[in-house]
C-alpha cells in the first residue's frame, strides 16, 4: 500500500497522463499533406496549356495538389519535388499543347519527366534551364523538334540526362531534335547517365572532348545520331567511371583502332560496350589487350 506521501505525486502522475491522453484523442488529425498555394496555381496555368485527349490529367483538381497524379511533394517542406506528365503505354491519345514558363515557380523541382507525350515538333523550351535544383529531366519520346537549348546546361546539379525522340530509333523520325555541338553537356559535372539517342549530333565536331569533361558519367547512350570520330583524340580526359558506352549506327567507316574516343580512354569500371554498324574495319586488338 503506498505511502500517504507519495498519494499527491502518483495522482500527479495519473493526472499528467489524463491529459496528455485527452489532447491527443481530441486534437484533429494532421492533414495527410499540406501544399504550396502559389505552386498548385503554377500547375493549374501549366495543365491549361497542355491538351489531354485521354483526361489522364483527370485528378488534378481539388485543393491539395500533393495528392494529384505524377506529383510528389516534400514531406519536410511541402514544395513540389516531383512532377511526372506522361502519356500512359500504348495509348493513341497523347499529352501535347504548351510548355508554360509557369513551371519556373516550381524551383524546389528535383525531377521532371515530360516523357512519352506528343509536343508536334515544339522545341524544348529554353526556360527549363532555369529550374537550377533538378536533378533528373527526361524528355525522351515525346516529339519534341529543333535544337536542344544549351540552357539545359546550366543544371548543374543534373544527374540524369535523358533526350530522345522516339523508343524505336530504326523508324524515321517526323521531327528532329539537333544539337551542333556538346558544349553545353560539358558543364553538366554531376551527370551519372546521359541519353541522346537519335538526337542529331552531325556538326558537332566536339563532342569527344565534351563528354571527356565528365568525372561522375557512368552510362553514355548516343546511338542514331550521325557521330563522327574526332581528331586529334582530347589530351586529358576525365572519363573515368564510366560502366557502359551504347554508340551504334553512328557513320565512323574508318579502323576501329583509330576510334580514339574509347580506345585512349581509361576504362576501368566499362562492363559493357555496343557499337555495332558503325561502318568499323580492321583488327580488333587495342591496348586494353596489352
């Protein structure tokens, strides 16, 4: 039986655990998640100028914008952090229209991905080089024409890096995306993955020495994209971690051993390599042999 001392301190207790129990069962729940007004108004003005055939945009409407389709917010900060508009599989009826600059008020955008949708040969809006904390942006497969910005050089916190026209790269495209030079992915020092398959790469005469700009890249895919050799090779080259290199049917037709991009790299961590009809003749033996 408890001491008549200690009786005050015990209902203490019991009382303290009343009423924390109390507020707890009585306050009202926290909102699942909470969003950012301006943020949701910059997704309304972008969906306006898209046109969705399909309604697959369908579930963007009510007042929490974090719960609609191919958005994802931030847990810690409420900001948009996510934002994904495709097209589903197969579907004959695309996302298209306009690309607003109202997507710049989305600057807590760490991935955007517009793949898979049909934008009629626009060009890839150049103010997409203003949203500085993406770390992902994947435009491939949604019919986008003319050059690519070199603004998209100015992301460099880019890590992934993904521009194509078409998931089938044998089938003539309608629309072309070009780019005259690499230049602009040179700045790109984060980037882990880059992805120009079938993006006309032509003119650019630089694009060897461009990518040897690259420490972090991993995997490189620039196949269909009208690549010639370079010469002379670049003197240094960062290339240093890269794992996997898919360059076929690029028009080189000349030695494989005088294809200087890969044989004079060092190439410790390569685990794969394609670069098949590329018009390559010749001794397969490099150095990486010796």
């Amino acid at each position: 039986m408890a001491e008549p001392r200690s009786l005050p301190r015990i209902a203490m207790i019991l009382a303290t655990c009343y009423l924390l129990f109390h507020r707890s069962s009585s306050a009202p729940a926290p909102a699942s998640n909470l969003f950012i007004p301006h943020e949701r108004d910059a997704l309304l003005d972008f969906k306006a100028s898209l046109t969705d055939p399909g309604n697959f945009l369908s579930s963007w409407q009510g007042a929490d914008c974090c719960q609609w389709k191919g958005v994802e917010c931030s847990k810690g900060t409420d900001h948009i952090v996510t934002l994904r508009v495709n097209t589903p599989w197969h579907s004959p009826e695309l996302i298209g229209g306009e690309i607003r600059p109202s997507l710049l008020t989305l600057q807590h955008l760490d991935s955007l991905d517009l793949s898979e949708n049909d934008f009629g040969g626009k060009p890839i809006p150049e103010f997409i080089g203003g949203l500085g904390n993406l770390t992902n942006l994947i435009l491939s497969n949604s019919n986008f024409g003319g050059q690519i910005p070199p603004h998209i050089g100015n992301l460099s916190n880019l890590v992934n890096l993904h521009i194509t026209n078409s998931a089938d790269l044998t089938v003539p495209q309608t629309y072309q995306l070009i780019s005259p030079d690499l230049a602009w992915v040179s700045r790109l020092w984060k980037l882990q993955i880059l992805d120009l398959g079938g993006v006309d790469l032509s003119a650019a005469i630089d694009w060897a020495h461009a990518l040897s700009m690259l420490p972090s890249l991993k995997n490189l895919y620039l196949t269909f994209c009208g690549l010639r050799n370079t010469r002379p090779p670049p003197a240094h080259s960062n290339l240093t971690s890269l794992e996997s290199i898919a360059m076929s049917w690029n028009p080189f037709n000349h030695s494989i051993g005088a294809f200087n991009f890969v044989w004079n790299l060092p190439l410790p961590s390569l685990q794969f390599l394609s670069m098949m009809h590329c018009g390559f003749h010749g001794s397969t033996r490099t150095q990486w042999g010796t």
